[in-house]
C-alpha cells in the first residue's frame, strides 16, 4: 500500500509542478507585447529522496523559483547609464536656467556665429581690406561682450 502512495504523491508534485508551468507560461505569453516585461522561467528540482529498508525512494519534483530572464550585462549598462542620465539631467536644469536668464537661444547663438565666421570668410578673401580686417576687430569684441560672463579678463 505504500508503494501505491507514494507513486500517487510523486504523480501529484509532478502534476503540480506542471500547472506551475502552465500558469508561468501563460503569464509570459499574456505579457508578452508588455513594454520592460521580462520572461519568466520555471526552476525545478527534485524532492529529497528517503531511504526505507535500503532502498531510495524519490518523492517527485518541487517549484524552487520562478525567476526572471534577464541579461546581466544589460542590466548593469542599465544601472550605470541611469546614474549618467542623473548626472547630465542635474547639470542641464541650472544651464536652460542661465540660458532663460542671459536670453540665449538657438536662433541668436547660431546667427551670431555664423555672422562672426562670415567676417572672417570675407577678411580671408580680401586679406590686404581694412574694411574686412575691422568687421573681424567689431564683430569679435561685440561676441565678446555679448558671451563673456563673469570669467573674461578686459583689455
């Protein structure tokens, strides 16, 4: 009788373990399209074996975690790369702030430059021109003025 048992104990953790299965695989194919989801996998090992009168009996197998699919090296990417987005993201709010405050935006900045280099494209054209050498003198004393804050040293 207790062969019986025992064989119909090892057949409910195997069916139990199945169901698990199941139920885990149906979670992963439910999530599957579910943005940062990661697949979940079934750990199983077999339950401590007994010894009666000189013979090991084993007792099935047992659901010893359900872990997650994961990549370590990307999850350490991950975690490094937070901490730089962290960084650059604190670095940036008092920088828009200054922006907002000095009136710096992309359309003056990039006319301005592109002013100052055309000066200096019309000098290298004309390199014996007054005209051209003072537009250089003007233009670049006005940038000076206009993006020294408080580190340029006056001349």
């Amino acid at each position: 009788m207790a062969g019986l048992i025992g064989a119909l104990n090892t057949g409910k953790t195997g069916l139990m373990v199945s169901q698990k299965g199941i139920e885990v695989t149906g979670n992963n194919l439910t999530n599957a399209s579910t943005e940062g989801y990661s697949r979940q996998v079934l750990k199983v090992s077999s339950s401590p074996a007994l010894e009666h009168n000189g013979i090991i009996v084993g007792h099935g197998a047992v659901v010893t975690a359900i872990a997650r699919q994961e990549s370590v090296f990307v999850t350490k990417q991950l975690i490094n790369k937070s901490g730089d987005y962290g960084e650059q993201a604190a670095m940036a709010e008092p920088l828009g702030e200054l922006e907002r405050i000095a009136g710096i935006s992309d359309d003056n900045l990039v006319a301005d430059i592109n002013a100052y280099f055309e000066a200096w494209q019309a000098l290298s054209n004309e390199p014996s021109g007054t005209v051209e050498r003072q537009e250089v003198i003007q233009m670049g004393k006005k940038h000076r003025q206009n993006f020294c804050l408080h580190g340029c040293r006056s001349q």
